[in-house]
C-alpha cells in the first residue's frame, strides 16, 4: 500500500534488464512502493517497439493515471541496441552528470517519455576495453552511502560478468569484466565437467564448503598458465574419488570466483587503504565477502541493491527533480 501522507511520489524508476522488470516508485530518494515483471527485453510480451510500450503499460499503468506528470528514468539493457531506444557508451571518466547529459528519451505510451541512461565504455590504447551498461547506475547509488567513498574507492559487482570498478573523484575511471557466472555456467552444462555433477544444484542440501574452499586455495596458488588444467581438476578430482561428485560444482566456483578475487585484487590493492565495496545479488555478494576474507582481505563493504538510488541521483541530475 502506497502511502502519501508526506506527499506524492516524485519518480518513477525502472532497473530494466535482459530478464526481468523492476519498477520503484520513488519519494525522496526512498522507494515506496515497487514491482516487479519476467518482462526483461529478451522476454517481452510482443517484438519490437510495442513489446516494449506494453510491458511498461502492465506495470505502471495504474500508477501514471493517478500521477501523470511524474517523470520516468530507467536503465539497463532497455538502452542497448536490442533495447527500447539505444542509449550509446560513454567514455570514461563517468559520473551521474556525464550520464544525465547523454540519456536519451523515448515515448512511453502512456505519457511521459521515459529517460533511458547511457553504458559506459572503458578504452585505452595500452588496456583490454570493457564495457557496461545497467552497473553504472548501481555504482551511482553506491557513491550516495558515503562521501569518502567517492574520492577513491573500488566497487565490485558480482554476477555473470563481474565488474571490478575504480573510483575517483565520484567518476568511474577505469573497470574490468570477468565472465565468471557466465563461464561457470558454460562449463557445468556444455562441457565434460558437467557429467560427473549432479543434474541441478537442488540435489545436494548443502554446499560443501571445504571443496570451495579448495578452489579457492588453489587459485590462490596457482602459477602463470596453471588455470586450464585447475579446471579439468573438476572432472579428475571426481574420477579418483578425491571430492564427491555432489561437491564438484563448489570446487569449480571457489576456483573461478578464486581466480577473479585473485585477478581484481592486484589491480584494486595497488593504492593503499582503498575502500572496497560489494553490490549486487545479496546472496553472491556475502559469498564474494566470505571469499575475500579466506584470500586475507577481510575489509569489505557489503551493500544491498542501489540501483533505486543510482536513478534517483541519475534524475536528479537530469534535472527531472528540484
């Protein structure tokens, strides 16, 4: 039940990825009511520009009847170019201003045009570029808890594709994509190693935390080259009868999330005493804690979703709002 006691509400946000739909309604800068849909842009109800207009239709309709003028920001893959309207990259240095000033608008139906946030693109000549597109406005939200954060800071976004992001001055400077979540899943279903595994993560009650714990060791030791081979360990540690075949996922995890912690944390500790700071999928985010604190790096920052708040700055800056 919304409740408008302190007055309407003042936006409407829209976190609008590949699979799903959230929409928050927003007051200062607090959510006060929110929903959510399977109408991510890969799920839509029907192709193309309609697909999008009806799946913003079912969710806010109600809403945007009672409140008309309120104005609509959103951001993810709604900006890609499978998008709503594609919102391009911007280049680093990025902040909340650089990405109002480059957000493109798009006509609701129902309205108000919706204001769509811009990736960001991360491309030096001497470095691997990298992009992203939705984790920009989560780092936004992220920057509200605490100012000292925005001076200097790393911010890692667990998931499918891992950012690892430096903070500098309130910009996002610089940031690398590691494929773990994706890759784990690649390689439990259409790869060798997935013969020995149960058929689903449900079969087992509990994670072995042990053979986790081993893969995290072991990319922790590991010398230049040695991953390939860590990674058939999976299927060999099965076979021998080393770890239960129920335990061979969890080996495989630790092993990769093992080899990212590894990875982002010679880029990110190269400054000493810079801030880290975990957001995302909260049950991902307090294993990545967990990790860390096993790889000897205990002081982290566990945050639950900002996006809310990174669309709040976002309209804000966009001068949507007083």
């Amino acid at each position: 039940m919304i409740s408008t006691r302190a007055g309407p509400p003042e936006l409407l946000a829209l976190d609008w990825g590949t699979t799903s739909l959230r929409a928050f309604l927003m007051r200062d800068g607090k959510i006060i009511d929110t929903r959510h849909s399977s109408h991510g842009i890969q799920h839509l109800p029907e192709p193309g520009t309609a697909g999008f207009e009806l799946a913003f239709a079912q969710i806010a309709t109600d809403w945007l009847q009672k409140w008309p003028q309120l104005p609509v920001v959103a951001s993810g893959m709604v900006g890609s170019a499978q998008g709503w309207r594609e919102a391009p990259y911007v280049r680093c240095p990025a902040n909340a201003q650089t990405l109002a000033a480059h957000s493109v608008c798009v006509p609701s139906g129902l309205g108000p045009d919706v204001l769509i946030a811009p990736g960001v693109l991360f491309d030096q000549a001497d470095q691997i570029p990298d992009v992203m597109r939705g984790e920009e406005i989560q780092i936004a939200g992220a920057l509200l808890q605490k100012p000292q954060w925005a001076a200097r800071s790393c911010i890692v976004l667990p998931g499918t594709h891992s950012k690892w992001v430096q903070i500098e001055s309130g910009k996002i400077v610089s940031f690398a994509t590691y494929l773990t979540g994706e890759l784990f899943a690649v390689l439990r279903k259409h790869s060798i190693l997935g013969r020995l595994m149960p058929v689903s993560p449900e079969d087992k009650a509990e994670p072995d935390a042990a053979a986790f714990e081993l893969g995290l060791a072991t990319a922790r030791d590991s010398g230049p080259g040695d991953f390939p081979h860590q990674i058939f360990a999976t299927r060999t540690l099965g076979l021998t009868g080393r770890l239960p075949h129920a335990s061979l996922a969890d080996y495989l995890s630790g092993l990769l999330i093992g080899h990212e912690l590894v990875s982002g944390l010679a880029h990110a500790t190269k400054q000493d005493d810079i801030p880290l700071i975990l957001t995302g999928d909260a049950a991902l985010c307090r294993r990545y804690a967990l990790s860390l604190s096993y790889l000897g790096q205990p002081d982290c920052t566990v945050l639950e979703n900002t996006a809310p708040a990174g669309l709040w700055d976002l309209a804000r800056a966009a001068g949507l709002m007083s």
